[in-house]
C-alpha cells in the first residue's frame, strides 16, 4: 500500500508548439484586507453582481486573495462580506483581456464570542509545538478521536502553460473518489478523465500529502527536517505574522523559514486554529539549496486551505501545486468536497495502489461531465470536445496500468 502521494514531474524535449490565444473574457484578481491592521482576510465572500447576470460568489483563500477569470468585460458591482466586519461595496470596469486588480478594506466590527472561547497570547514556536504535538495525517489534516474514516469527491484541473509566451500548451481535468482511515491510508481513485495537448511537464493526480517530498525524473527526494517534523523548532524560525477571527475562532499565520539558509528546506507560511491547534492550512515551497538538488526544476509550491466541517474538523478543501522549469509551469488544482464522514469502507480499498485510474474514466461522455462540471470553473482549460487516448503524461499512463508511483 502506497503511504504517501509524492509530486510527479517528467520534463519531455518535444518541439514548442503554438497556440492561438482568443480570449475574450476579463480577470479580477482582489485581495481582502482589515481596514486596521492591513491582515488579509481568508474566508471572506466576495459577490460580483453583473446587470442581467446571476451573482458569482467566490470565498477568499487563506492570503485573502481571489482570482476569477472568464468574467464579460464590463461594469461590475463587487462587495465582500465576513462575519465581524462591515461590508464593503465598489464598483469597477472589467477589461477585454485584462487582469482587474482590487483592494478591498473591510472595518471591523467586534462579535460576541461563545462563551467559552478565550484569546491566549501564545507565540509562534509554541504554536508550532502544540501542532506538533496533536495527531496528524502528515500535512493534510489534523487526527481527530472521534473521525474514524471519511470518504470525499474531488475535481481536479492541471495546465501548462509555456512561460515564454504564457500560453496555455496542455490541459487535463479529472474527477476524483477519494477513501482515508486512520493513521495514514488514503486511496484516490480516478473516475474520470479528459486531457488535450502535448506534456512537457505534469503533476501526478490526487492530493499531495507533503509538500517536502516528490519524484523528478524518477528519483525521489525528500526534504528533512521539514517545518513540522519533531524537531523542527532546532532547524526553523517561526514567526506569528497575524491572528483573524473566523467566526468565533481565531486562526493564526505563522511565517516559516530555514535558520539556516544555506541548508535545504521549506519556506512559507502555515495556518493554525487557535480553539484546538489544528493545522488550518499551509504555503510552503523549497528554498534554493533545495532546488539545487532537483535537476531542471526552478520552483516547487504546494498551498493548501482547509474547512471547518460540523463545527469541529478542519478537512482540505483546496490544494494548488505549482512546478516551474526554465521553459514551462505546470500547475496543478483540486477541490474536495461532499466528505462522508465515519463511513464503512471495504479492507480492499486500501490494499491496492493508492492512486488508481478506473477503467471506464477515460471513456466517460459528454453527460458524465456536464454533471461532474456543472459548478466547477474549467474555463482555463480550453477542453476540447474529444476524449484523447494515449496521450496522458508517462507518469500517468504508469498508474492507468495499475502499476505504483
């Protein structure tokens, strides 16, 4: 059984191929913000109105930052909504073609607590021990006592994108059912999947469950100690960069980073829940001593934000993975959600690789996806109507015939 799910890159030399860009839509890229601190704000919702248009409703991630693309160009009416803040409404022109970018500050207005809830002034290492310290199923998710399994459906979108003439060269989408129980398991089966282009670079499907580890090129790596491991506080500085208020919670983002710089390691920032020290999210990439030991590989991020499910788990509900070479970026999204919590599952799941291509996913019809895409955006990756078989990246085509990462 496999136990991890590493990154999975493999750079082909294939000529450059072209692609004419005719797009015609606008992006709005904005950042929410207390009006007093200048701490983003995750979790924020924001509203785009539109005359004659349904309103799109997007939510923050843990930077506070939205990016929303395939809006019409034209007059826009954007507000962005939190609990304990005061709304905050404008109104701008979207661009043909154009990246929009807003800044929205929010006023704070205090809530009442639960009872029970109490603000400690904890420091950042201290933090980070007690993280250390709970259950956890290494970056994913905190373990909790009363979660026995969990079953999940996932979509997931990967593109690569040519970073010269920033053109989108390859695209795959797939639907994932995905299967945990306790310390460690994890299975992820692939139900579906449709791709065009030509692959110069790929990441392997599912969720990722360190970002410190991988293969590239066939050679695994493993970056240690990493910001979580046991003695992470002798190899890491951690520094408390803010505290926001969810709800009645507090989440707080610590700054991460290598004491000793010309060592390999990770940098970024993790977020944990103040209530029970779980860990809320994290942004993390290699430092360039880490990048030096991957041949060809200029930059290496995973960012991943949890929700709060039933008032009490914090379970993944977004995770981006980002890979540059010199020449291309491949970026790789993927959605959790509708989780089953302390549901039976067959022994057997476990007992097979844990990443799987079904047989019937690359045969699925134009129904399968209207259904499984209907509320998802896919708009950046250009599908074409047409199943392709045969060209999925090499590392893809290894799980299809059932063999291991």
């Amino acid at each position: 059984m496999i136990r991890f799910l590493p990154l999975f890159f493999s750079v082909f030399l294939w000529p450059s191929i072209s692609l004419a860009q005719t797009d015609s839509t606008s992006v709005l890229d904005a950042q929410c913000r207390d009006a007093d601190t200048g701490a983003s704000l995750p979790y924020a919702t924001v509203v785009i109105r539109r005359a004659g248009e349904f309103p799109r409703v997007h939510i923050t991630d843990l930077h506070g930052r939205i990016e929303i693309d395939g809006l019409a160009p034209g007059i826009a009416h954007v507000q962005a909504r939190r609990q304990g803040y005061a709304p905050s409404d404008t109104t701008l022109v979207l661009s043909r073609g154009l990246i929009s970018t807003l800044e929205l500050s929010l006023l704070p207005i205090p809530i009442l607590l639960r009872e029970e809830t109490t603000v400690q002034d904890i420091s950042a290492p201290d933090l980070i021990r007690l993280l250390i310290a709970n259950t956890r199923f290494e970056y994913l998710h905190t373990g909790y006592a009363n979660m026995d399994t969990y079953a999940f459906d996932a979509y997931s979108s990967q593109k690569v994108i040519n970073r010269k003439t920033e053109e989108v060269v390859a695209g795959i989408e797939y639907t994932i059912k995905g299967y945990y129980q306790p310390p460690d398991s994890l299975a992820q089966h692939i139900t579906g999947i449709r791709n065009w282009g030509k692959w110069r670079l790929s990441v392997s499907p599912g969720l990722t469950q360190s970002p410190a580890r991988g293969i590239v090129d066939d050679k695994s790596f493993e970056i240690a100690p990493h910001p979580l491991s046991s003695d992470a506080l002798e190899h890491y500085h951690y520094e408390r960069i803010s505290t926001v208020q969810v709800g009645d919670l507090h989440v707080s983002r610590i700054g991460v980073s290598p004491r000793h710089g010309h060592k390999p390691g990770l940098l970024g920032d993790l977020w944990i829940a103040r209530d029970d020290f779980s860990l809320v999210g994290y942004d993390l990439r290699l430092n360039f001593p880490a990048l030096l030991q991957l041949r060809g590989i200029d930059h290496w991020q995973v960012y991943q934000q949890n929700t709060r499910y039933l008032n009490e788990y914090w379970l993944p509900a977004r995770q981006i993975c980002t890979i540059k070479t010199r020449d291309y970026t491949a970026q790789a999204t993927t959605r959790c959600y509708r989780y089953d919590l302390n549901t039976d599952l067959p022994p057997a799941i476990f007992e097979a690789p844990e990443i799987v291509i079904l047989p019937e996913a690359t045969t699925r019809d134009s129904t399968f996806w209207a259904a499984h895409t209907a509320d998802r955006d896919t708009a950046h990756i250009r599908m074409k109507s047409e199943l392709l078989q045969g060209n999925l990246p090499a590392a893809w085509q290894k799980l299809g015939s059932g063999r291991n990462q």
